[in-house]
C-alpha cells in the first residue's frame, strides 16, 4: 500500500516552478545547441536559447496551472 500524502496548493506551486525549472534548464541546452548548429555562434545561439526559454517558460507555467483548475482525470479522496 502506498502512503497518502496530501499536498497544499502552495507545495503544489512549489512543485510545479521546481518542474518547470529542470525541464526549462535541459531545454535551454538543447536549444543552444541546436541554434548553434544552425548559426554557427556560441553568442547568438545563447541569446537564441535564453530569449526562447524564457518565453516558454512563463508558458509552460501558465499551463500547468491552469491545469489545476481542470478536474478530470483526478480522483477526489482517500
């Protein structure tokens, strides 16, 4: 049996900046990376990935919580 761990909307916020956080952070490396290959510079392919990401990052977190106004799929009680 697993243990029932009821989370607070604030820890739940806290989860969700903590996900978006890594996920962003592998993606800015990705896309450094990418741009990089495409431009040919180290300097325009940061810009590129840091501009990118900070724009879908606010996004992505938007998204997630407005998921969390959204019921379906999620079992109420223990």
């Amino acid at each position: 049996m697993g243990t029932f761990v009821s989370r607070s909307a604030l820890h739940e916020r806290k989860r969700a900046v903590a996900k978006t956080l890594c996920y962003r952070t592998l993606m800015v490396a990705i896309t450094v990376l990418v741009a990089w290959a495409v431009v040919g510079n180290v300097s325009d392919a940061v810009n590129i990935g840091l501009v990118t990401n900070v724009v879908k990052t606010a996004t992505y977190y938007t998204y997630e919580r407005l998921w969390d106004h959204v019921s379906w799929g999620v079992v109420t009680g223990a």
